[in-house]
C-alpha cells in the first residue's frame, strides 16, 4: 500500500526540497560567475599577449624603417627622429580618441559578456544605466524600509492595546456624551424650577 503524501515527514518534502531549491540556486550562479570570470580572464591573457607581442614587432619595424631612412637621407639620427615624429603623432591621435576606440569597445564587450547585453552602444549608455540602476536600488530600499516598519508597527502588541484603549475611550465618549449633556440639561432645568418656587 502506497504512502500518503500527507504521512510523509516534514524534513523529507519541503525542508529538503527548499534545501535542494537553494543549493541548486547556489551552484548555478557559481557557475555562472565561473564562467564569466574564465572569459574575462581569457580576454585579458589574449589581449596581454597581443599587446606585448605587438609592441616587439612594432619596435623592430621602428628600428628597421628608422635605419632605411637613415640610409636613404644619409643620417641615422635623422631617420629615428623621423620615426619617432611618427609615433609621436599616432599616439597623440590615439589619446585623443581613446574614448571611442577602447573605452566604448570595452564597455560593449564586457556588458555583452558579463549581462549577456549586446545592445551598449558606448560608455555614456553603460553611465546612464548604472545610475538608472542605482536609483531603482534606492527606491527598493526605501520600500523594504517602509514595509518594514509597517510591518514592526503591526507585530507590535502595543499597537493594538492602544488602538483598543482609544475605542473605549471613543465608546464612553460616545456613550457618556449625549446622557451626560441630557442630565445637565435636566440638572439645569431643577435648579431653574427650584430658584423659581
């Protein structure tokens, strides 16, 4: 004969299932973030190695041009300084647009790897965002204080006994109102009659 599902234990059905719901939840956002940082870490070493290894080759082909010049103009010195000249005002044009050719490139790579958003056009969105982000964060922690407090405000047992206490008080008031000035109106009237006789 079959079990009931009621018969079962508390600790087999939802203390384990909950236990199971948050472990599972546990492993898959360690993966996740095993899985971002593996390609973050991936993209940094590449693009490590190429900087490196381009910046060797690009040195060689410094040294080899600044030597050709020199032989065509008849003056080392006078084609490393050509050379130079040149590098010189590549790495000012690339200072000057380094927003657009990294900083924009970067924002777009990592949003697309890290949030799975391909849609960043530049690092003025990836701002805009972030602030968007933290003003959603601000009003969801000013909920949760309120909700808070609320709810502190209706666990509190003095709460109700004031609440109580004021209708009682409203109650005789209520009561005691309309009689109260009924009898003095008598009372009053007495004491007129009284003076009169």
């Amino acid at each position: 004969m079959e079990k009931n599902n009621f018969s079962r234990p508390l600790d087999e059905s939802i203390g384990s299932s909950i236990r199971h719901y948050v472990n599972m939840q546990v492993d898959r956002a360690a993966m996740k973030g095993a899985e971002k940082m593996s390609w973050v870490s991936n993209k940094i070493i590449v693009t490590t190695i190429f900087i490196i290894a381009g910046s060797i080759i690009l040195l060689f082909l410094g040294f080899a041009l600044s030597y050709f010049l020199g032989e065509v103009m008849g003056s080392t010195a006078l084609g490393f300084l050509c050379v130079a000249g040149a590098v010189f005002i590549v790495a000012l044009v690339v200072f000057i647009m380094r927003k657009k050719l990294f900083a924009n490139q970067m924002a777009r790579m990592y949003t697309k790897m890290l949030l799975g958003d391909d849609k960043m056009s530049d690092m003025n969105e990836l701002h805009l965002r972030q602030q968007l982000m933290d003003q959603q964060i601000k009003d969801r922690e000013e909920a949760f204080t309120q909700e808070y407090r609320m709810f502190k405000q209706m666990i509190n047992p003095l709460t109700y006994i004031n609440q109580f206490v004021s209708k009682i008080k409203d109650a005789f008031k209520w009561n005691s109102g309309p009689r109260a000035e009924a009898k003095a109106d008598e009372d009053s009237d007495d004491n007129y009659q009284s003076r009169q006789f």
